[in-house]
C-alpha cells in the first residue's frame, strides 16, 4: 500500500493518502475543496552517503507552491 503526498494547487495545503490498485486519484482538497489538486513526487527512503542507518532520513527541502495552477 503505497502512500502518496498531494498538494493544492489552489490552498497550497498538502496532505497524504494510502491508495490501493484500483483507487481512483484524489481530485479534492480537504481543506478547500478546491479541485486542482496534483501529486507529488517524494523522496521516500533516500538516504544520503555518510548518514549511518538509524539516524533518520533525509528531508528534501521544501517546493515553493505555485498558487494559481501552476
């Protein structure tokens, strides 16, 4: 079950959610109920060269949201 990070292109709020197979994408915001809504693309497990395994992952920095649909 992979989860998948969204953004509102009109709120800029982002949130997640586990999506089975068969699920259709999410095409409303839960905070406006805006409907220009994307998917992100997360790092997840990258872990950069020198950190030792358990000391946390890697945070990318953050995308500036674009509002207006971009």
């Amino acid at each position: 079950m992979p989860i998948y990070e969204y953004e509102c292109c009109q709120c800029c709020a982002r949130f997640e959610r586990i999506e089975f197979s068969g699920d259709a994408p999410v095409n409303e915001c839960p905070e406006c109920h805006g409907t220009d809504v994307r998917r992100l693309i997360s790092a997840g497990t990258v872990r950069p060269q020198g950190i030792p395994r358990g000391a946390g992952g890697f945070t990318p920095p953050q995308a500036t949201c674009r509002k207006g649909g971009g």
